[in-house]
C-alpha cells in the first residue's frame, strides 16, 4: 500500500535534506528531537502551567490534550497503518538517537505537538507564536532525520489540532473547572 508513496516521499526527503544539510542543521533539529522524545517539553509546560493559579485550567486541559492525542495516533492509528518508517529503507544510516520502534503514520509527536497548540491557542495567547514554531520545528526534525515521512507529518499536525479542538470544546461544555478572572488585567495577548 505504501510502496510508491514512500518512494516519492523519500526523493522529496533527499533533496530536502541536500538543500538543508549541515553541522548547524543537525545540531539544531537534534536538539528538537530531544525535546520532544517522550512529551518532555510538552509535560515540563504542563506543569507550569499546572503550578500556577491562573493558567492551571490551561494545564488541566493539556493533560487531557495530550492523552488524547496520544490515544488516537499512537495506541490506534500507528497499528492500524503499520507502515515503516523511512530510515529503514536506507542501507548504512545512522543516528544518535534511539530509532522508535513504532510505526511511523500518524507521526504521534507531532500530533502531540499541535494538539498542545491548539489547546492553548485562546487560553494563552501570548504562547501562540512560540507554540506554533516549536510544534513546526518539531515536525520539520522528524523528517529531517527520516523518522517520518511528510504525510505522517501532515497527518500528526491535523490529528493534533484535530485534538486540541475537542479537548477544548470538552472542558468548555463538561467541566466545573472555569477560567480564572482577573479584574486588573485579564489579557494574555
């Protein structure tokens, strides 16, 4: 099923990877990886969140934003879709990270990554910039290093945001746990 669309993803990942390729590059987009590797950025976040009074409904919402996601593309679709990961058709590369032993489609950090975006695109308004590139990079290093191809990417993105709209829209509609009002100054933007 996957044999002619890896094919061109593939191609398309090598010239990517001519064009980008270099000490920095590598440097960097490690770096992203190492983030994102078991949700650490991602439950580090949370828990800020979670400390602090007037963001912790925002915290309490990610948790779930990110268990859903986790669900969805991890523990269902990976198995379903079963489909291998590039860099197990290239003969002689390596890596300094651990190769995941999961499938690759739906890449589930990055569903991850934008589920956690959407969740806080309202509630925290100044995070959505730095979300938003953080989430991006994050997809970008997973091609980068060949763990997922582009539609594992793209489909990961729109399973995340995907997620972080119906995390919202659950806790809006089904919890007692409301946003904090501050009379002062109530704008995060």
């Amino acid at each position: 099923m996957w044999d002619a669309l890896n094919q061109i993803e593939l191609s398309v990942m090598d010239s990517l990877n001519a064009v980008m390729s270099g000490q920095f590059m590598d440097l960097f987009l490690s770096f992203m990886l190492f983030l994102e590797r078991g949700a650490l950025v991602w439950i580090l976040l949370t828990v800020f969140l979670l400390l602090d009074k007037k963001y912790r409904r925002a915290g309490y919402m990610t948790s779930l934003g990110l268990g859903i996601s986790l669900l969805i593309a991890f523990v269902i679709f990976k198995p379903v879709f079963g489909r291998l990961r590039p860099l197990e058709f290239i003969e002689g590369y390596t890596i300094i990270f651990p190769i995941p032993e999961t499938y690759s489609f739906p890449s589930s950090p990055v569903a991850v990554a934008f589920a956690y975006t959407a969740v806080l695109w309202n509630s925290v308004k100044m995070l959505r910039v730095p979300l938003a590139l953080l989430s991006s990079l994050i997809a970008l290093a997973e091609v980068y290093v060949y763990f997922s191809y582009f539609s594992d990417v793209i489909a990961g993105a729109l399973i995340g945001i995907a997620c972080g709209i119906l995390t919202v829209w659950l806790f809006d509609k089904y919890t007692i746990i409301k946003p904090e009002r501050n009379d002062k100054s109530d704008s995060l933007e």
